[in-house]
C-alpha cells in the first residue's frame, strides 16, 4: 500500500508542502496535467516546485511566498 503523508511548515517567509510516496525509485519522470498545474499555480504565486525520485519513493515539493502576519 502507498502511503503519502503532506507534511508543511511556514517559516523564512514561505509556505513549504511535500508529498512523499512510499512507492520506490521511479524511473523517467514525465509532468503530466497534474504536476503541470501544480507548477503553473506555484508560479503563478511566485514560487516553485521540484519533483525527485528517490529510494524511499517520489517526492513533490512546492515552495510558495506567504507574506508576514498572513495565514496559509
């Protein structure tokens, strides 16, 4: 079974979400509409994302601005 906690944390004046699979390595990581969008959206708010495989699964990562004194 996959497993995908979404663990968060704010701090340095950014939002910072990661979602990891336990699925194992992947091999050849094509953007498909979903991580298309994902990094559209990101940058739209001035962030960014990575996407990495690893031997613990895959891994997204979006990193977005959040201005002082706001609430994610």
């Amino acid at each position: 079974m996959t497993a995908s906690p979404v663990p968060s944390k704010v701090g340095e004046g950014q939002l910072v979400l990661s979602v990891v699979d336990n699925g194992g390595p992947v091999g050849e990581i094509r953007a498909g509409f979903g991580l298309r969008s994902l990094s559209e959206r990101a940058e739209e708010l001035g962030g960014r994302t990575a996407v990495q495989s690893g031997p613990s699964g895959l891994e997204v990562t979006a990193v977005v601005p959040v201005a002082a004194g706001e609430r994610p």
